[in-house]
C-alpha cells in the first residue's frame, strides 16, 4: 500500500502593529478547514517582532500579538 503525499499550499502574508507599527510577516500553510472568509491556513513560521497568543481567534485561527506593544493584530 503506498500513501500519496499531497503538497500543501504555502503563503505568506504581511504584518503591520496598528499601535506602533512594527512590521513582518506570517507563513502559513493551507488545511482542511474552511471559514466564512475562505480557506484555512495552519501558521508554521512568524517574524521575530511578533508571536503567536495563547488564545485563537472565534475561527479556531492563531491570534498573532506584536512584541514590541502586546497589541492584537487584527483577524
């Protein structure tokens, strides 16, 4: 029996603190799931200025908070 190994997606998107403007940007990799806004993404790398919280947005999403504020970056 043999697997088929299926490539996923990858995608990056930009990052920009609305509080003090620190900026990078997010790699993500596309999963099953699908929310009103569209395909799902799996975070697998962040920029050194921001860090990924302990809590997940109301989609089951990483939220993403920049470390030179605390500020929440928008869903």
């Amino acid at each position: 029996m043999s697997l088929l190994h299926q490539e996923r997606d990858r995608f990056r998107t930009g990052l920009k603190c609305s509080r003090c403007g620190a900026e990078g940007h997010a790699e993500w990799e596309e999963n099953s799931g699908v929310s009103s806004q569209g395909p799902m993404g799996t975070l697998i790398a962040i920029s050194e200025n921001f860090t990924q919280a302990a809590a997940r947005n109301a989609q089951g999403q990483p939220r993403i908070v920049c470390k030179a504020c605390g500020a929440l970056h928008p869903d």
